[in-house]
C-alpha cells in the first residue's frame, strides 16, 4: 500500500505544477513519503478517532490532528486565524415505528419503515404528518427546458405527493440523443428530485427505489437513511422543503398502481417519452413522523499558502475528512474506521502539502488544503463553504478532489469522473502524460458519481472543479 497510494497524489502535483506555475521546469521532483502517507492514514483510520463522525469526539480528535500536522507544515489559518470554518447544523433522529398508509377505496395499504419505505422530514420541526394527501405520478418528476421536457406542464401538486422514478429518460432508453443517454444528468440525481418538488409546491415525493437506474440495493437506502441524520439549515428552519421526503421499492410501488387498476411496467417506460401525462393513482397517503432535534456544530479544516505574484488568487486541494463513526448496537466491532473513505483521502491532503512546502519552486496562486466535514450525510461540509466562501468564488481559479486514493495497483490511466463537465479536464490530459499515462471518462457514468462527491458543491456555483479516480487498467492485472 506504501507504494501505491501516492500516486494519486502526485498527479494532483503534477497537474498544478504544469498547468497554474508561470514557467513550468523541465523536471518536477516530487516529494511525496509514501511512509508518512500511510502513517497518517493508520492514525486516522484508527479506533481512537471513533469512525470519524461529525459532532463527536470522533470530530475533535480528527480536526485537531489535521491542524497539528498543518501548522507543522508551516501553513497558515486559512479562516483569519483560524484552521477552523464552523458549520451550523441540525441532527434529526426519526423516532422508529412510523407507517405510511396508502389508502384506496378497496381499503388501506401500509408500508412499514424500513422494508417497505424510509421517510423523513427535513423541516426542522419535532413532528411532522401528512393526511390523505393525493397520489400523481409524475414520471422523472424533471423540469429541464434545455431538453424540451416538463413533467410537471400544466399539473397542479399543491398539497399533493407526487411519485417519481430515479435516474433520467436517457438512461432509460439508452438514446445517446435524449439528455445524455447512459450518463445521468443532475437531473436523473434524488437530491434533484426533492428540490423540484418543493419548487412545483408539492406537500410530499416518495421516489420509487429500482436496483439499476439508482445504481445501488434497497439496503444502501435503508441503511443510510436510518438512524441521526445531519443536514444544514437555512433561515426559518428548512420549511421551504417538502413535508415528507420518501423512498419505496420499486415491488411495493407496484402493488399500490396495481391497486388502482394501472399498469406499472407500461406507465414508467411511457414516462421516458414526451408523450407521457401525469396520472392520479387515485389513492392518499398518510404518515406521522416524530422527530428529536439537536443543534450541532460542525467544522471544515483550512489551511494556506499563500502564492507569490497572484496571491489573491486560489488553487484548493481538497477532501473529506469524515467517515460513519459507530454504531453501539452492534456487538463486537462498533467502529467504521473509514480506511479508504477517506482517511486515505484526508492522509493524501497532508501529504500534498508536505509535497508543497519542500519544493523549491513556490506557486504564483495561493493553495488552499481544505478538508470538509459530514461529506457522508449528503457533502454539507462544501456545500456550506459553497455557500459561505472564504475567499472570493471569483479568484478560486479550480477546485481539486480527492475521495479514496488508488489502493488496488498502480494503473495506465485515471479516470476524470464526469468528463466533459470541466475546462480542467483538458489539464489532466497534459499532465498525465508526464506519468505515461492516460485520462479516460468515468466507465460508469450512469451512477451519477461527478454529483455525490465534494467538488460539485464548488462546480455548481461556478468554481472549475475536478474529481478524479483510479484508472480501469491495471498494470499488474489488466483491464478490470
């Protein structure tokens, strides 16, 4: 693992040194200590920082760590004189035992928490209840004028809950002519699915959960959606969202469209043309949610070096440092050290601004290694800088990823994780070619991954920002 886990590292180095310096040297030395790399990995990984968990001691232990090892790089407070940003948030635990009741003139179905529908509110609110609100489906539930589509084209959701499917009509079809084919769009992504719900003024959305087009089982929404969930909240407490948000199997929400004498099968596949409308399926839907709330603060970690001439300008390397703490439930090992994801990420942050600090030739724009929290309830921790930058989005002239350095070999090539979406992209084809490698776009691009990591946070508000991973061929084993 030694050996390996720079790589990725010193591509970042690369890629800066060639693209940002004003005279480039004929020959980069990188120092990357692939020892001291996989030492700070170990410590964070390690039971003592409890799974890494924002707003717990967990935290305090990982925040602090990073500002030792920063300050003994010689960086400085990236916040005025703080290595911390502070985070408001709000912790919302779904008291178990809820039911949604779907209600039909044969009688009433009842969807049980956990197999049959995850749910929650992110109003900030202690209980929160929706009564026989009306059930539409609406097919992808997109607004998308660029591509001459609107679901919602003269319906009125007001006080309603409307159905939609995960994904996009691209990725249904397959038609590379229709959004982006295989690749999903933000469109096709759920935390979409929710905003442009409340935006039709929906009282609540349940998305309906299939394996392939979301790109993973019933057990990863179950299972992520259990428990505290940490979020951001805006001014008057978030209620400018729908009431309820809602997953359901996809088998379940065939049993309720069967329950109003409609074809489940037919009706979603016509919801990938444009000639599909809106249908009732004539039943309500019902659910009481119960919620304990605790305020919690939160931190990114921010460190910088200032550059020479173009100082005012900013170059931001960075990671998540947060992972899923523990579970007390469990018995034997309660902890999810998160060795990959992303102390591995975290550990390479470190060493990248070791890599800076001993190079002889100190960059023209300020650097800053930013390490962002609560990446794992949905990348709250750069959508907060997003929202509340440090410095000027203006002069932060790229954005740099790393979530999971390359643990499996060293490869031929990288992967630029939503190729196309960056001007940067053309950079990491001119620097990999110092490595004797090559670039390639995402292989899965239907998983949507450019929009579940942190640098989408920055993309979205204008920042050039890139996200790259482990390449597909490896070459101790071959194509994977």
């Amino acid at each position: 693992m030694k050996k390996i886990l720079w790589i990725m590292a010193g591509l970042l180095v690369v890629l800066t040194i060639s693209v940002f310096y004003k005279e480039p040297p004929e020959k980069v030395v990188i120092n990357i200590d692939a020892e001291r790399l996989t030492q700070n990995l170990r410590i964070l990984a390690s039971d003592e920082f409890e799974g890494r968990a924002p707003a717990t001691i967990g935290e305090e232990k990982t925040i602090n760590f990073l500002k030792q090892k920063f300050e003994k790089i010689g960086l400085k407070p990236g916040n005025g004189d703080s290595f911390f940003q502070s985070a408001n948030m709000v912790e919302v635990t779904l008291s178990p035992g809820a039911v949604m009741t779907i209600t039909t003139s044969d009688g009433d179905r009842e969807l049980e928490y956990g197999p049959g529908f995850m749910g929650w509110t992110k109003r900030v609110v202690e209980a929160q209840s929706v009564t026989n609100s009306e059930m539409i489906f609406v097919g992808y539930g997109i607004v998308a004028p660029e591509y001459d589509w609107n679901d919602y084209e003269g319906l009125d959701v007001r006080g309603k809950t409307v159905i939609v499917m995960v994904n996009d009509p691209g990725y249904a079809t397959q038609d590379p002519a229709l959004f982006t084919g295989n690749a999903m769009t933000y469109y096709g992504r759920w935390t979409y699915k929710y905003e442009e719900a409340a935006r039709q003024g929906a009282e609540a959305v349940i998305i309906i959960h299939e394996t392939a087009p979301a790109s993973y089982p019933w057990e990863v929404v179950s299972g992520s959606w259990a428990g505290p969930q940490i979020g951001l909240e805006s001014a008057g407490g978030n209620m400018s969202r729908v009431a309820v948000e809602s997953w359901v199997p996809g088998h379940k929400m065939a049993k309720i469209f069967a329950d109003a004498g409609l074809d489940y099968q037919a009706l979603t596949a016509a919801a990938a043309t444009k000639e599909f409308k809106p249908v009732s399926l004539k039943a309500n839907m019902s659910v009481d949610l119960t919620n304990k709330i605790r305020r919690v603060v939160s931190h990114n970690v921010v460190a910088i070096l200032p550059g020479t001439d173009r100082a005012d300008e900013f170059i931001i390397h960075m990671s998540h440092w947060d992972h899923m703490g523990k579970d007390t439930s469990l018995e034997g090992d309660q902890i999810y050290n998160g060795a990959a994801d992303n102390a591995s990420g975290t550990a390479g942050l470190i060493e990248l601004a070791n890599a800076y600090m001993s190079g002889a030739q100190k960059p023209r724009r300020s650097i800053m290694f930013m390490a962002v929290t609560a990446e794992e309830q949905g990348l709250l921790g750069s959508a907060y800088y997003g929202a509340n930058p440090i410095v000027p989005l203006n002069k932060t002239v790229a954005a740099l990823n790393m979530d999971v350095l390359a643990y499996h070999g060293p490869t031929h090539d990288v992967t630029i994780v939503g190729y196309g979406n960056s001007a940067l992209d053309d950079y990491v084809d001119q620097a990999v070619v110092k490595q004797k490698r090559i670039a390639n776009p995402d292989p899965k691009p239907e998983r949507g991954t450019f929009y579940r990591s942190d640098h989408f946070s920055l993309a979205k508000e204008g920042v050039p920002a890139l996200y790259f991973s482990r390449g597909v061929n490896s070459v101790k084993h071959g194509r994977q």
